[in-house]
C-alpha cells in the first residue's frame, strides 16, 4: 500500500510540476526515483521489520530504475547531470 501511494504522489507532483510550473519530466526515471524517496522516508515511520523490508525494496525498485536508464545524454541535454 506504501509503494501504491509513494507511486501515485510521484505521479501527481510530477504532472503539477509539468503543468503548473512549465518543467519538463525528462525520464520515467525522475518518477521512479521520487516515489523511492517518499517510501524510504515513509519507512522510517513503520515498524522495524516493515522498514527493513521496505528498504530492500526501494534500493532493488532505484536499482532497477537505473540499470534501465539511458547512461548517454541526448544532444539537447548538453550539460545534465545523469544518475549512476
């Protein structure tokens, strides 16, 4: 229930920010790596054999993210920072 509600956040902050503040989402990682945030800060406030499980999950769920997300820079995005 965590991860559904940590995923449908990321959601909605990402589609405030691409409407109402004109930025733009560059990868469906950006999404993935907001909702890791929120569960891992929402673990904190579980139990600790919950939190221990939810931690797993969000460093296998960023891992996964990553290995999936483009390592070179298209040319219009000369200059950015990409997560490793």
């Amino acid at each position: 229930m965590i991860g559904l509600a940590a995923i449908c956040w990321a959601l909605w902050l990402t589609r405030n920010a691409i409407s109402f503040e004109r930025k733009k989402c560059r990868s469906l990682t950006e999404i993935i790596c907001l909702a890791v945030s929120f569960i891992s800060y929402w673990a904190g406030l579980q139990n600790p054999s919950f939190k221990m499980v939810l931690e797993a999950g969000t460093e296998a769920l960023k891992n996964t993210a990553l290995f999936f997300h483009p390592q070179e820079a298209p040319s219009e995005d000369a200059g950015t920072v990409l997560l490793q």
